[in-house]
C-alpha cells in the first residue's frame, strides 16, 4: 500500500512539474515571437494598436503553439484572442483586477493562475507584453488545458501489474511458508 502510495504521489508531482514547464516553455516561445512581430512592425508599438499589430498574426502564433493566446490592455481590458468565437459570444474576457495587480506586485511581473474551468483544470499564465525599452504596453494571457488523461492511463497500468507482482509474490510466500512448515513438521513427527 505504501508504494503505491508514494508511486500516485510521484506521478502526480512529475505531472505538475511536467505541465508547468511545459507552459512556461511555451510562454517563452510565444513571448519570442510577439517581439520579432514588434520588431517588424510598421505601427506604432503601443497599447492602442496591439490588436492592429496582431491583427492576423495571433492567429499563426496560436496555431504553432496550440495555445489560445489573449492580449488585455495594462487594465486587464481584452484587446485582441486568438479564440475564433470572441467578440461573437456574451462571454466576459477581461482579467479581474485582483490578477492585473499580482502581475504588477509580482517580481517578476509574471503570474500563474490554476482553476477549474468546465470540470477541466486550466493552468493560466499572465506576463507584461513589453516596448523596445521594456515597458510594459500589454499582457499576454495564455490558458493551458492540463490533460492528465494519458498520464492517468500509465498511473493505473503500473498499479495494475504492481498488485499482479505483489499478488504473485505473496503467493510464492505462502507456498514456501507451507513447504516449509510440512518439512519442519515431518522432521519433528520422525524425532517423536
């Protein structure tokens, strides 16, 4: 019981740790690529025209990424999503104001929000998009779906064959345990 205790423990711990590098990864290239779209750019790089700037763009960075991707004004306002039912639904995509200002409280003026969103756990992380100067113009919203599915599926396989091995090694005891028992009780019937 207590390896397989400690085996669930592990596994969830590794997928934790697998999933928030993962993103952070992801976060990293996507961050590479808003600048190289800022470098390039023919307007001004400023808050007012980041949905200019990524008008068509957010859509490729999206795609390449397999991550939806929100740019929100330094208020949390959302200016431009890669999500193709934005501004069609009735859904509220601005930031609450109590995430805008962890970013800003934060030390590294990034943030990551865990949450259940449809039954599903969704990591988020919020980063300032920033100028030429390193001034903070936008964040950067990225929402990644945890799927722990295949995960879960290796988790309950190796339980699996590891109750089939403590089952097979119990019962290789209680055949030595009888073997033995049998031969000690032989010797002793012989002695009396």
């Amino acid at each position: 019981i207590i390896t397989a205790l400690l085996t669930f423990y592990q596994y969830n711990e590794q997928g934790k740790d697998y999933h928030r590098k993962r993103l952070i990864r992801k976060e990293n290239n996507i961050k590479a690529t808003i600048k190289n779209e800022l470098d390039r750019t023919t307007y001004a790089v400023e808050t007012a025209e980041l949905p200019q700037i990524f008008r068509d763009q957010i859509h490729n960075i999206s795609h390449n990424n397999k991550l939806d991707i929100y740019i929100y004004d330094l208020d949390g306002k959302l200016l431009k999503s890669s999500v193709h039912t934005y501004p069609q639904d009735k859904n509220n995509y601005d930031l609450p104001l109590n995430i805008v200002s962890k970013i800003e409280n934060s030390e590294n003026k990034r943030v990551l929000i865990n949450e259940i969103k449809n039954g599903k756990e969704v990591q988020s992380s919020y980063t300032y998009i920033e100028d030429f100067k390193f001034k903070p113009i936008g964040i950067l919203g990225l929402p990644y779906l945890q799927d722990d599915s295949e995960q879960n599926k290796e988790l309950e396989e190796f339980l699996q064959r590891l109750i089939i091995a403590y089952l097979l090694i119990f019962l290789i005891a209680i055949s030595i345990a009888y073997w033995l028992s049998s031969y000690i009780t032989k010797s002793i019937k012989l002695v009396s």
